[in-house]
C-alpha cells in the first residue's frame, strides 16, 4: 500500500493534463474576443455595402 501511495505522490501526469487544458481555455476565450470584434467589422461592412447598392442610381 506505501508503495501505491509513494508512486501516486509522484505521478505528475494529471498536472500535464490540467496545464494543457488551462491553455485551451485561454486560448478559447482569445478566440471569442477576437471573433467576438470580427463580426462586429463584418456586419457593419455588409450593412455598409447593402446602403451603396440601395441608393447606387
């Protein structure tokens, strides 16, 4: 049982898995913001471009 304990205490593969999964949500949340400003951009030009063609004589 001392043994299972002692090889359990040094076993750091869980933290490896929770490292990573920490840089997938920040790199998630990076992706919403950015993509969050993007679609911002974009409606305003497609609005932009369907008032040029409305009023192009």
């Amino acid at each position: 049982m001392k043994t299972f304990l002692k090889k359990l205490a040094n076993d750091e593969s869980g933290a490896t898995a929770i490292e990573y999964g920490l840089i997938a949500a920040v790199v998630g949340v990076g992706l919403i913001t950015v993509l969050g400003g993007l679609k911002t951009n974009l409606s305003t030009t497609f609005q932009n471009v369907g008032n040029a063609l409305t009023t192009a004589p």
